[in-house]
C-alpha cells in the first residue's frame, strides 16, 4: 500500500487553484497502486491552464517522496525536441529537410555506400532512412560523444533500402543530434538549451546529470520492484532519448506546437504525415517530423512515448481541443497505468474515447503459423518465433549494452487475420501488435515496438 499521499498544485499564473485536482490527484494515486507504480507525475494543459499532480517515490530504497517540480526521463520524446531543433535551423534556411546527411557530415558513412549518398534529415525525423537503429554505444562523457558515435555508425547495415518503409531509430537521431551541433556550433545539449529550453522558459529540463541531481530525480524500477541496475543511458545517445523534466515543462513543450512563433513559425508542419506505419495497431497509424500521429473519436492526436531503464513517459497533444497531456512514471505496468489514466481524463474533459489496444478476435482465425517461425534480428535485440502447440511463441533477448539493462520478454501470439497477431506477456493486462511480411521479392519483416526486424535464420 502507498503511504504518501498524492501531491496536487494548479499552475495558474502564481494562483493555487484546487479545481477538481483532488480527483485527479486521488486517481493518480490509485491507478499507480493498481498497476504497481513506485511513482507518478501528471500534467494536463485545459481552459488556459496548466494542471499538475504527483504521487509516489522517486526510489523505493529511499523513500524520497515525488512532487511535481521532480525530474523524470522522459526517454525517447526527446526525439520531438531533436526533430523541433532540426526545424528551426530549416525555418531560418540553415537547411532543409532534403539536404543529404553528407551534405552537413561529409565524414559520414553506413555500411550501404548507396544508403551513405542517399539519407537525407528528412529519413532521419521519419524513422526511414533504414539503417539499424539501435546502436546503444558508449562513446564517453565528452563533448566529442556525438562525433565519436557518428563515426561508430560507419558500420551500421540496412535493414531495407532508404525511404522503402518504417523502422524505429535511434542511431538516426543521434545523426540528427550531431547535425544539430555542425550547423549551430555548439554541443548538442547546449544548442537544446538556447533553441528550446530558454525561449519557453523551461526551468527543469536538462540533460546532464550534473544538473539533474540539483533536484530531486526519479530513479527507474525492474519487475521486481526494486531500482534498476543503472540510473541512465550513456551521453552519446542524448538526442535520442536523454533529456529529463517535470510533467509541466513537458506540457509547456507540447503546448508549443500549437502556437505559431513559440518556436516555430509553423509547428503544424511537424503533424504533416510523411509516411504510413506497417504496424498500425501500436499507437500511430502514421509518422510525422519527429510525431507518431493517431486519430481518437476522429480527433487528431500528436505522441510520443519514451522507455529508459525503468522509467516511462507519455506526451499527447491534440490540436483541435488544443489539450497537452504528460505522464510520467519510474516502473511498474507503464502501459496499462498511461492507457487507463489518459482514457479517462480523455473522457472527463472533451468526451473522447481512446481506442484500445487490438485484441484477439471473437472468433478464431485459421492461419499457417509456420509461415512465420524463425529468427528475426537487428542490432540490440533477437526475436525467436516458434510454435508450440500450433501457436505461435514470440521471445525477444536483448544483445549488446542492452544485456542486463532490458528484460527478456515472451509473448503468447494469437491471430487476428493472416499476417497480424496480438499477444501479452505474463500478469500483462494490454495486448501488444505483431504484424509480419513476407516479400517475395526480398527479405521477411517483423513489425513489432515500432522496428522493422528482417528475418535471418
């Protein structure tokens, strides 16, 4: 049972306003019980204000209560302030989306010669460009980091030719992040400062670890319920998933793109769709610059999701009813916890139904499961797909740094039409997408968390 009670403050231009915070505050609360989460920030843009509420620890081993100035990783959403950075240097003509990555790093290079001339910013903000994309390398605690991990993707391979479809990747931020630092002059963290943080007067958000720990930060938990075995992921892959805030600053964030000349001069540009995802049942049906783009109730949504070692983040932004909404948690059943807390607020505040999750037909579908069995790999991760009793078993290891840092997981797979199937692991309540494709023409693809993993054995 939680011990501490849920903390709640409206942010109202220097007034304390309890609303109907109360009720929030106390949902936050059980819902974090419920799904087994240490602890929990929420922050929700409506009527012209911002709204905040916390509940929980930041560390089981210490106690330490969260409040809503604490600091949480908020994982890959930084990929929407790396893509936003990469838009203004477009808006003021210091590039385009369609200038070739070698055209700013001549010294950069992948394994395809082909791919090396051919990726443009563009690819890279879309996830596109087809490179490997989970290179969690360590290139050290210096300003060189970025340069130095560049350098290491000169061995990255393709996992489909440039444009020809979707796959998560984060090596391809990274890229973003070190262009960011050629065309501005300064360190990728730096020029988020001056270009992001500082403009919107964001107060915590930072970067570096150094700063973090001048506030009270959120500590990540295993399955098991105790801290993870490290705090946060290397420097080198900072663009891609290493900034850490408050819910409000992530609101402030969001609610940026919706205001012209906030930031940018057209931050609808950014929700334009660029391309359709293979995997339409995970969250976005499309991608945008930087956005996964969904529809709920027929109302355009703006998200991005964020995983570290054990912490979680969540930020919605629905242009329409102009509401941000941010959630950040440090472990439990993150998915679960975000899709009920969202659903409800949704409803409370504009009557929007948030869809489920795909789940598993009425009534069953027949399908050659054997089709699809084999070994599916990319860098970071080996997926086993087998059969067990004429099912199909998905089991994801994780390979390289990611060893000892993400679980395994084991997924019970069952069809709902010929190529898509739904599965969850144990004591999981939300049903995960698996979508496969078979080319005649090429290699077969696993569409599965956002990546397009080729089939090797």
């Amino acid at each position: 049972m939680r011990t501490l009670p849920a903390k709640f403050i409206e942010h109202t231009g220097g007034r304390r306003v309890d609303a109907d915070m109360e009720h929030w505050a106390s949902r936050l609360e059980a819902l974090a019980d419920q799904f087994e989460v240490p602890g929990a920030s929420l922050a929700f843009w409506r009527g012209g204000e911002v709204h905040a509420c916390a509940t929980g620890v930041l560390n089981t081993a210490t106690g330490a209560p969260v409040h809503t100035d604490s600091l949480f990783q908020i994982g890959s959403i930084t990929k929407v302030w790396t893509a936003t950075q990469i838009m203004l240097l477009a808006e003021q003509g210091r590039t385009t989306l369609d200038t070739r990555v070698v055209d700013v790093l001549p010294r950069f290079t992948v394994k395809d010669a082909q791919a090396t001339a051919s990726i443009t910013l563009r690819h890279l903000l879309t996830h596109t460009a087809g490179i490997d994309g989970d290179l969690f390398l360590d290139t050290g605690r210096g300003d060189d980091c970025l340069a130095r991990y560049v350098e290491a993707c000169a061995g990255l391979e393709q996992t489909f030719p440039v444009g020809d479809s979707h796959s998560y990747c984060n090596s391809g931020f990274v890229i973003a992040g070190r262009v960011i630092e050629q065309l501005t002059g300064q360190v990728w963290d730096r020029a988020l400062r001056e270009q992001i943080c500082e403009p919107l007067g964001l107060t915590h958000t930072f970067t570096l670890p150094e700063d973090v720990l001048r506030f009270g930060a959120a500590m990540g938990h295993g399955d098991d319920g105790g801290p993870a075995p490290a705090w946060g992921l290397p420097r080198s892959v900072g663009p891609a998933g290493l900034i850490c805030s408050t819910a409000a600053d992530v609101v402030a964030f969001g609610r940026a793109h919706l205001t012209p000349g906030a930031l940018l001069a057209d931050p609808q540009a950014m929700g334009e769709p660029q391309v359709d995802l293979p995997n339409p049942y995970a969250g976005g049906q499309q991608w945008g610059i930087g956005w996964s783009l969904d529809e709920w109730d027929g109302h355009v949504v703006l998200s991005h999701t964020g995983d570290t070692i054990g912490q979680h983040a969540a930020l919605w932004v629905l242009p329409e009813t102009r509401t941000v909404v941010a959630v950040l948690i440090n472990g439990g059943h993150s998915v679960a916890f975000q899709h009920h807390l969202v659903s409800e607020l949704m409803k409370e505040l504009h009557q929007i139904s948030v869809p489920g999750p795909l789940a598993p037909p009425a009534h069953p579908v027949d399908v050659d499961v054997d089709l699809f069995t084999g070994v599916y790999e990319r860098a970071g991760s080996q997926i086993h797909v087998t059969t067990h009793d004429g099912q199909l078993r998905l089991r994801t290891e994780p390979t390289g740094i990611l060893v000892g840092l993400a679980q395994p997981r084991t997924l019970e797979l069952t069809p709902v039409d010929a190529t898509t199937f739904v599965g969850r692991g144990e004591e999981e309540s939300m049903w995960d997408a698996v979508v496969f494709e078979n080319r005649a023409d090429g290699p077969s693809y696993l569409h599965y968390s956002g990546r397009a993993t080729p089939k090797t054995g």
